[in-house]
C-alpha cells in the first residue's frame, strides 16, 4: 500500500509522520507539503509541492494534478492527516477522491501503524 501524508509546518506532529513511515513498509511513500515545511526527512520519499496561501479550490486541483502523476493506480491509500491545517487537510481528502482513489486514515500509535477506517 502507498502511503500519502501532509507535512505542515507545525514541527511537533514530524515525528508521527516519521514514526509512520519508518514503521510499516510502504510500497511507496509521498509527502504533500509547502515551503513552509522545508526541513522535514524526505529521504526515500516523493515529494508534491503546493503553492501557498491559494483558495482551497487551487489548491485541490494542484494536488490532483501532481498526485495523478506519483500514484500507481492502487485503488486505496493510507493517508496521514496528523500535520497541516483543516484547510490543506480538506484539500487533500478532495483531491484524493476527485482522482478517484479511496482513503484509510494512518496513525502510528503505542500498538504501532493502525488504519482508522
């Protein structure tokens, strides 16, 4: 399973990200951020830039175009929604929909990797 994440600047929520990667193996893994999320690990990642501070709408149809290009087809993913905003979070539930692909929710926790569907 490919495993899709965004990166927000809010540094304090990295690390479940990161122990989220680390901690399953992922047929691929590709992180959705900004410039403002510049000093995250991507290493072994695909990384999607977006653009900042554009109307959700913008912002959606950005993902879908860059996303439709990085993804393999699967019908599902694991998604990580544990950083970013409401704004950037909706945006990328949207676009994943749009492309279509279905979503189970991702979080590491003290049990390990769990899918919240």
């Amino acid at each position: 399973m490919e495993l899709v994440a965004y990166v927000g600047k809010d540094e304090e929520n990295w690390g479940q990200i990161t122990a989220l990667i680390k901690r399953e193996k992922w047929e691929k893994v590709i992180i959705v951020k900004n410039k403002e999320s510049e000093g995250f690990p991507e290493e072994g990642c695909e990384v999607v830039n977006i653009k900042e501070g554009i109307p959700i709408s913008e912002m959606r149809d950005e993902m879908v175009e860059k996303l439709k290009a990085k993804l393999s087809g699967e019908f599902e993913v694991a998604l990580s929604i544990a950083s970013g905003t409401g704004k950037e979070h909706m945006a990328l539930i949207s676009a994943l929909l749009k492309l279509p692909v279905g979503v189970k929710f991702s979080v590491f926790t003290k049990e390990g990797v769990q899918f919240l569907t």
